[in-house]
DNA sequence: CCTACCGATCGGTAGG
DNA sequence: CCTACCGATCGGTAGG
C-alpha cells in the first residue's frame, strides 16, 4: 500500500497513463478515436497526397503526438487500406445490387450514376484518393483494390453491352461509352463541393442525360 | 606548364571534370540532357507520385549521381513547374486558337476534343500529372498554372453556353456537360495506352459522339 | 560528372 | 496518452 503510494507520487505520468489505459479499453471509445484519425487522414491524403503527409501531420490535426496514433492504428500504409478498400466494398455491394436487380440494362445504367454520386456525396475524401492514391498500396491490399476495380468495370461494361444487344442503345463503341460514365463519375467528387444548388434527384437526372442520352437512338 | 602537368598528374579527377566542362558548355548537349532529366522525371512522377519520387530515383534512371542533376535543373519542383507549365502552355494556345477561328460552337468542342486527344497522345506522362501532382506546386507557378486551368474552364464553358444559345445543343446545365467532357478527355490518357485498335480520327468522332451527342437535339 | 557530406525529417518503437 | 529516441532517407551544397 505504501509502495503504491510511492509509486504514485513519483511518476505522476505513469498514473495518467492507468488511467488512460482503464477509459480506452472501453471498445467503443477506441473505435470512436481510429475514425477520428481515418477520417482526418483521408481529408490531409485528399490535400496533400499521401506520401506527401507525414504521420506528424496527421497527429496534429487529430491533436495528439504522432507516437500515440499507433495505439489506434498499425501503419501509415494500414490507414490507407482501410480507407480504399472500405470504398471499394461499397462500390462492389452496390453493383452486385444492380446486377441483381430485375431492370433494363438503360435502368442498371441510372442506378450505378445513383451508386457514384450517393457514394461520392457521402465520403469525398475517401473517394479522392481513389483515382490515384491506391498506386500506394503495397502487397494484398493493393491486389484486392485492383481486382475489385477491374471487376467492377467488367461489371459495367457487360451491362452497357447488354443495353446495345436489347437495342436500347446505339452501337458506340463500349470501352468508350464506358470510359467516358466512369471517369465522369469517378471526379463527381470534385466538381461536386463547388456545386450546391442541384438536390440529389436533379443531379442524377442531369448526369444520365448527358452521359447517357448520347448512346441512345434518337426518339 | 610544369605546374600544369603537375596538378592534371595529381588530380586526374579534376581533368575529367575540365573535359566535362567543356564538352557541356555547347549549348544543344545541355538542352538535350535537360528534356530526358524531365521527360524521365515525367515518367517517374506518373508511376510513384512527386512526393514519393525522390531525386536518388530520378538520377539512378537517367545514369547519374543525385548531385549532378543540378547542373541541369535548379530543384525538384522546378522539374513540375517546367512540365507542368509546358503543359499548361498546349492547352492555352490551343484555345486560343480555336476561340479564334471562325466556325459554330458545336465545330469549335469538336477542335477541342481534338486537343485534348492530341496533347494527351503525345506527352501522357506530362499529362498525368496535370489532375493531381499540381498541388504540390509552390509559389508562383502554382498561381500561373491554376490561373489558365481556371481560365481555359471558362473559355470552354462560354463555347457551351455559345452552342445552347444558338440552339445547337439541348438546354442542358452547361457546368455539368462540360464537367463531364473536360474529366474524360482529362483521363485520356490513361486509358488510350489500353486500347490501340483506334485511329486518331476515329478516336475523335467516337469522343465527340459520346460525349456531344447527348447535348444536341434529337434530330 | 563525381565524392563527401549537411541538417531536416521520415515512419516507427521502447517503455512508463 | 506521452517523452525519448532509432536508423533510414530526404533535397540539396561544396568543391574539384
């Protein structure tokens, strides 16, 4: 009892430190802290690139020293796996929606723009990186990230040739119908936070018919 | 003289770096070494990012130490600011010169579809960087290069808004039809090293399908 | 063109 | 959660 009073009164930090372990080993409290710091990542990689952010940087932003953020997360590299490959799930769950879903390939076509601008809306940092930051990627994430974006592309693809087959769309070349929706989609992101005067369903509508309207017969 | 032969017998290293002196003071051999330093700094740039691309990379691809790119260039970021400039420099002049010219709006988003394929096909790499490396420029090129980005964005928007007025295109919201052509035509590059079975020409009746034809009337 | 080297900063660990 | 610290690497310079 005494050696633990002494104990106490000569390394008032190592007491801050049981205290701090006792509050963070409530689950919910950790999970909270590591979105925090996924989330500030993903707007300082969106800033500044990733191999541009230092973990000091992202410390700070998060208000705490760059050693304390390994209790939260194991490594630069895991922060951005998480983030990409988060994103690329919610890509790949919705196409396997839309694959699902009995409509025309023209409506699969409407529901995907649906899929980019609902994802883009409520995760743009995230999205940001998408288009060139997954080159970071090292070993199993970056294999999984790149199978599941050329999967999703073969995905859109079949759907865009399915809508020429049933005679809905014109005879465009697919590659370039498709290269021209997903690139479009895929920097929605960007154009998206200097535009606030569309509501969700009118940007939908103006996108299909711009993308889309093009590779249809004329009525 | 005697003294001479005593130094170049002492120091033959420092005799080697007289030759080099004089073999690079003609002024073409330096041009030349110059271009492969950025066009490979172009490539490198692409494939790692700017930040994570360091000068130690850079030098062990064009065969030198580290040290003795800066008898060529001043920094690493004048590296991107030249090519990103350069860059910059194709896409104005081309605009200007199709702003210039005196056809329909419809025939002046044709020229620049063109453009953009054009420039894209002959400096990918340089292009690369042009939707995402920008930001790690600093001072006054990053003013200069967002000032005609921004400039050339408005000229393109008039050209629209131009086409819709004089009834040629379909009263569509002009920020989203030309959002949707400049992010295409800006990933290019990207995608054209995929597909080679297209001529020139035909790339740009195919662009010009995709990407116009929804914003005409229906004939 | 090189060798030798600089101060700054990087991602990450030990340990309390 | 922090302080203290590690080896590695960064962009760039001096000087011949």
């Amino acid at each position: 009892m005494l050696c633990l009073e002494v104990r106490f009164n000569t390394y008032p930090r190592f007491v801050e430190f049981l205290i701090y372990l006792a509050l963070t080993s409530l689950p919910n409290m950790k999970k909270t802290k590591r979105q925090v710091i996924l989330d500030t990542a993903a707007k300082l990689f969106r800033k500044k690139g990733f191999a541009a952010t230092s973990m000091r940087d992202l410390a700070k932003a998060v208000g705490m020293e760059a050693a304390s953020l390994y209790n939260h997360i194991k490594s630069k590299q895991e922060i951005l796996s998480a983030l990409l490959l988060g994103a690329a799930q919610q890509y790949t769950d919705g196409m396997n929606n839309v694959k699902e879903s009995a409509v025309t390939p023209l409506e699969k076509m409407d529901q995907l723009i649906a899929l980019h601008i609902s994802i883009a809306i409520q995760h743009p940092n995230t999205i940001s990186l998408m288009t060139q930051e997954w080159v970071h990627l090292e070993g199993e994430p970056y294999d999984s990230f790149s199978s599941q974006r050329k999967a999703y592309e073969n995905d859109f693809r079949e759907i865009i040739i399915a809508g020429i087959e049933a005679g809905q769309l014109k005879k465009v070349n697919p590659d370039i119908a498709l290269f021209s929706i997903l690139s479009t989609m895929r920097w929605f992101y960007a154009w998206y936070s200097k535009k606030d005067g569309l509501s969700l369903k009118e940007l939908e509508k103006e996108f299909s018919e711009v993308l889309i309207g093009g590779l249809k017969h004329k009525a």
